[in-house]
C-alpha cells in the first residue's frame, strides 16, 4: 500500500447485504462517509440464507479445474482477516457474531471421497497450509460420528462464523447513523437525488445486474435445534455440510443452477436430515426449525467480480458459495481501490469487464 489515505469521500453503495455492509464498514472505519441504498430486509439477502462457512481449504476441492492460485490467495488472505473484522463488528456496535475458532473436519464416506481429501491434503501441503488426518475409530470415539464415515481431515484454516449476527449487527450499526436508504435505485443520479448530495464514489454490491449477468443457483437448506453433546466444529462431506450454532445447527445444502421455481421442496428438507444424521446420528432426533432457500449470485466464472468498473464506480458481487468467507477481504480491496491505494496485483483477474450494466 502507498504510505498515505486519501481524503474522506462521499460514498455510496447499492445493496445492504453482507458484501455491501462489509465494504461499508470498512470505509467507515478508514473515515469516509458512506450510504448504502436496498429496498430489502437483511432477512431476504444472500448472506443470511448461508451457513457462515469461513472454508478457503474444502473450496480448492469444490473448485473444478486446476487450482486457481489467485482465488486461493485470495480465500486464505480473507480467512486470515476475518479475527480482526469480528474484533472491529464488536468495538463499534458491542455485538459478538460468534468467530468459532474449531478447524472444520472434512469427512470421506466411501473411496471416492477418500481420494479427493488425499488429493486436498497434497493441495494444501503444496500451497504452505496445514491439514492433520483423522482415522474413523477418532471420529467415532471423540466427536460421536457414524461408523459409515470412513476417514477424516482436519482442517486449521476454515471455521464458521454466525453470519446473521454479522449482519444484523452491521445493519443495526449503519440503520443508527441514517446511513440505509430503503429504496430500489438503479443509477448513480438516482441515488445522488434520494440523498441529497453527490457521491464520489459508488460501489454495486448486489447480485450481477451491473456485471450483465444475471445467473444465481438455488440452495435449500434446513436449521435443525441443536442437540447436547453434538460437537461444535463444522462436518463437510461431498457437497454437504452441518454447521453448529449456539441457537441451531445448520444442514445444506443443495446446488441447483436451473431451478424451476424460488419454493422449498419438503423432500428435500426430508434428504437433508436423513443424510446428516448418517454422519452424526444423534442428529435424527433433533427438531427442524427452519427450511428455505437461497440464491447465490454467480458470474461468467466461480470467481468474484470485485473491482473497478468505470471512473468512480466499482463493483463487489458474484461471491457465489463464498460471501461469507470472502466479506472482509473484499472490503479490504474495494476500499483499497476506492482510495487508489496499491494491491496485489493478482486480483485485477477479479475485475470486471469495462462497461457491463447500465449506470448512468
């Protein structure tokens, strides 16, 4: 980074959800002023329908293809930034959004998965991480797992957070200020005349409508009410997860690019349980308390569209499955670029394509 701030700016950005909060609170805290324009609650965004996965490991397996090392970096560097976000949420508003410091166990239940979490451990042994094996007699004695997982591998760098608290307690923080203008807005001039001044600066933080996409994936997910003595690390298996939290555990989630309609499919909610509890069978007894469905926005390629658009306008989307994971280091670069400040150039592969979407 150059040795000096910029000057405070005026600063807009549409979409309150966590991407958008996230890089508002990072230029707030960098001392500029910003507004953040969304017609919608914080309980309709994309990040509250997450489970709060912090998974830069278990992601280089979902990702298909050889490993993309920018992306890589990118994970683990906003993994690393996440203790310190968590710190700063809590100095301002006095809420703790629950920073789990347990190493996610990424689980095998037959011979394929095996060979995927080998091919994981190689990965992460290649890139400088760490990973430590766990044999089923270990899983089964210490964390209550089933016979049918066969093997496990631990893993220091991913966690979870609670990703409503997060939100809500951004939301709370800028709603406070008068900082939340709950209305749709589509152009800059538009935002400029809700607020009654001018912004130098505007950011697009909302799904992939300025990046000329509008591509989402369905994922259905259950909550289910937590059960004495489950253990407090998050449970990957293939596409799976159970995420604990202190009110709920979380069970998803499902991958479904062409969704027929928004709904929720009971025998879904039904396939979800029953698969968690062949993992962790004292889950079968546990109440379902929630079932919905989210819409990850995702852009031409698995990767985030985060960057310069046109002068004065920038861009933070398509965080597809890793908006939670990914907030804080998204917020670091916008904010960075925001105020001409050098980066890793590396992440330019995020940037979108010049003059995508309609924002005059």
């Amino acid at each position: 980074m150059t040795a000096e701030r910029a000057s405070p700016q005026t600063i807009a950005i549409a979409g309150a959800g966590l991407i958008g909060l996230s890089c508002a609170f990072e230029l707030t805290e960098r001392g500029h002023d910003v507004t953040l324009f969304d017609p919608n609650p914080a309980e309709t965004s994309t990040g509250w329908a997450a489970a709060g996965m912090i998974a830069p490991a278990y992601e280089l397996m979902l990702q298909a293809g050889p490993v993309d090392t920018a992306f890589a970096a990118f994970c683990f560097e906003s993994a690393k930034l996440w203790s310190g976000f968590a710190q700063s949420i809590k100095r301002h508003t006095g809420i703790p959004v629950a920073l789990s410091n347990a190493p996610t166990l990424a689980l095998a239940r037959h011979a394929d998965e095996q060979t995927h979490l080998h091919a994981l451990a190689d990965v992460l042994d290649e890139l400088g991480h760490r990973s430590r094996r766990i044999s089923a007699t270990t899983l089964q004695n210490q964390y209550g797992l089933s016979p049918a997982v066969e093997s496990g591998l631990q893993l220091p760098d991913d966690t979870h957070v609670d990703n409503r608290r997060v939100i809500s307690a951004l939301r709370w923080f800028f709603v406070g200020q008068g900082k939340v203008v709950s209305a749709a807005v589509e152009t800059r001039s538009k935002m400029e005349e809700l607020a009654g001044q001018r912004f130098d600066a505007v950011i697009w933080a909302r799904g992939t409508a300025e990046t000329g996409s509008e591509a989402q994936v369905k994922g259905q997910a259950i909550s289910l009410s937590p059960v004495q003595g489950q253990p407090s690390t998050v449970l990957r298996f293939g596409a799976r997860y159970i995420v604990p939290k202190a009110d709920r555990t979380i069970i998803g989630a499902t991958s479904e690019p062409d969704f027929a309609n928004k709904g929720v499919d009971p025998a879904v909610a039904d396939m979800l349980h029953e698969e968690a509890a062949r993992v962790l069978p004292q889950l079968a007894q546990a109440n379902r308390l929630e079932h919905w469905a989210g819409f990850r926005p995702l852009g031409t390629a698995e990767r985030p569209l985060i960057g310069r658009k046109a002068a004065g306008e920038f861009i933070a989307t398509a965080h597809y499955r890793n908006g939670v994971l990914l907030a804080p280091a998204t917020a670091k670069l916008i904010a960075d670029q925001v105020e001409g400040l050098t980066y890793e150039s590396a992440y330019d592969a995020f940037a979108p394509a010049p003059g995508s979407g309609a924002t005059a």
